[in-house]
C-alpha cells in the first residue's frame, strides 16, 4: 500500500476535525478510520502539531530547514578546520 505525504496544513486540518468528533463523543479508532490515518499517525501528529496553528506550522518547517542547513554548514567548517590542522601538523 502507497504511503501518503500530508502536508502541514492537511494534518491540522485532520487534527482539528479529529478534536471536533472526539468532543461529540466518537472513539479515536472511528475517527482515524474515518480520516484514513492509523491512530499511531494521529498520535504522534497530536504530538508534534497539536495545539499549531497553520501559520505557526510552515514557521516550525521553515525553522527545521534552516536548522538543517546551519548544522551542515557547522559540519563542512568543522571538516575544514581538521583538514588545516593536519596539513600543517605535516600528517598528510
């Protein structure tokens, strides 16, 4: 079976919708079968987005893109840096 991608905004909307039902008294399993998610999927979204709104969200994405990049860029200079010390220590 294909794995679907949601986006950010579809998973709130999922999880505004699921907190709808769950006040009118349907069970978490109903609800995920309804959506067409697993109940693990609502849970960990629920952990991760719950409580987001939409604009907060893309902010989240964009923070953890530029998070990745920083980190990369740390990395490539740390390299950098060891690849200085060992030319001039002579160790090449």
């Amino acid at each position: 079976m294909a794995r679907k991608r949601y986006t950010p905004e579809q998973i709130i909307g999922i999880l505004r919708e699921a907190e709808v039902r769950l006040s009118h008294g349907e069970k978490i399993g109903e609800i995920s079968r309804s959506l067409g998610i697993s109940e693990q999927s609502y849970y960990r979204w629920r952990r991760e987005y719950g409580g987001l709104k939409v604009s907060q969200a893309r902010r989240l994405k964009d923070l953890k893109k530029e998070n990745q990049r920083l980190r990369k860029a740390v990395s490539d200079l740390t390299l950098d840096a060891l690849i200085l010390k060992e030319v001039v220590e002579g160790k090449y």
